[in-house]
C-alpha cells in the first residue's frame, strides 16, 4: 500500500500539513491577512500571485477593444480617444487656439474663458469639472476610496497610482538624459537642472 507523502510543515494556526515551505507561506496569509500581490490598474491586493492573475485575465476579457500598445478598453469610443494618444491627433478645437484630444476635455477647458462653475458643494466652493468636486466633497466625509494592499488608502486615484510606484519600481517619466521618475513633477524639477532654470525655493515668497 502507498504512503502518503510526508508532510512536515504544519501551519500553527489551524493544524493543516504541508510538504513544501513555500505552500506552507503563502496559506499563511490566509491568517495574517498579507496581500503582497497588488493589481497597478485598480489597486486590488491578493494573497497569491495566482489570484492576481485571474484578477487581471478577468479585466481583460471586459475589455474587449485592444490597441497595439497593449491597452485594452471597454468601449470602443474610449479606444478611438486613447489611440490620438499615439497619433497626436487633436480634432476637438477652441477658440483660442489650444485643441484637445477628447470632446469633455475642450468642454472643461472652455470654462476657463467662460468662468462656469456648474459643479458646486454645500460648502459654498465650485468647480467645473465634475471630478474636480468629487475630489473636494472627500475633504468634508474623510473618505478614502483608493485602497492599497499595504494598508494605505488615498482620495485620489492617481495619487494611488503614484503610491503603488514604491511597491512595483515603476518609473514611467524618463528624462532625455536616462534618468527615470515615478512622478511627473519630479521629472519637471529635474529636466530644470538641464535647462539652467533655477527653481524657487519656498522662502523667497516671504518677500514676495
């Protein structure tokens, strides 16, 4: 009769065996609650790198319209603007002479000359982008919808995305030189050490 292969790591918690430490490790995290696998997209955590992936085959198949760079959309529209991405294409158009990518973006800009704020708080503040007061109403509720497998949360999605940078070392913003940042701002700092332009520093608006 055949034995049973021997199981030499047991998990403390609950008595379960294991035959490898490292199967032994990630059913540990069921109990300690750990989610190191994190989704860049959404800020989703998982327990294993298996779940992650499912996570993410599960996006892509909800998003059917594929452009060649990689990214994948729900909806076709939002495939068509993404792509002048790529071409430069501007077709939306103000008067002014600046031109825009996306209709809602001409849309938002175009309050800048006309001074139309329609999105506006309790609190007496307005704004015109709708995004713009979202943002601004989790100042008076406190919440933080943007979550990271870390524990941190955010009010901002992009400040999420910058955050989840510490975790995956992405630095998407390169400068000419080589050099790579995780934020674009400080990529702009930077590219000023190139140009000569000397950057202001917080105490000069004392005298200001």
């Amino acid at each position: 009769m055949q034995q049973p292969p021997e199981c030499p790591y047991k998990c403390e918690e609950c008595g379960k065996d294991f035959a490898d430490i490292s199967l032994l490790i990630k059913h540990s995290r069921i109990h300690l609650g750990e989610r190191p696998f994190i989704c860049v997209e959404c800020g989703e955590a998982f327990s294993t790198s298996s779940d992650l992936l499912k996570h993410s085959l599960a996006k892509q198949a909800a998003r059917p319209h594929k452009c060649g760079c990689g990214k994948s959309f729900a909806r076709r529209g939002t495939l068509v603007a993404h792509s002048r991405t790529h071409t430069g294409e501007r077709p939306y158009k103000c008067g002014c002479g600046k031109a825009f990518s996306r209709r809602g973006t001409l849309i938002a800009h175009s309050r800048t000359h006309t001074g139309e704020r329609p999105y506006k708080c309790r609190c007496g503040k307005s704004f015109s982008r709708r995004g713009s007061l979202v943002t601004h109403v989790r100042t008076h509720t406190g919440e933080r919808p943007y979550k990271c497998g870390c524990g941190k949360a955010f009010s901002r999605r992009g400040t999420l995305v910058t955050h989840l940078r510490t975790h995956t070392g992405e630095r998407p913003y390169k400068c000419g030189c080589g050099k790579a940042f995780a934020r674009r701002g400080t990529l702009i700092a930077h590219a000023k050490t190139h140009s000569g332009e000397t950057l202001p520093h917080p105490a000069d608006n004392l005298f200001k």
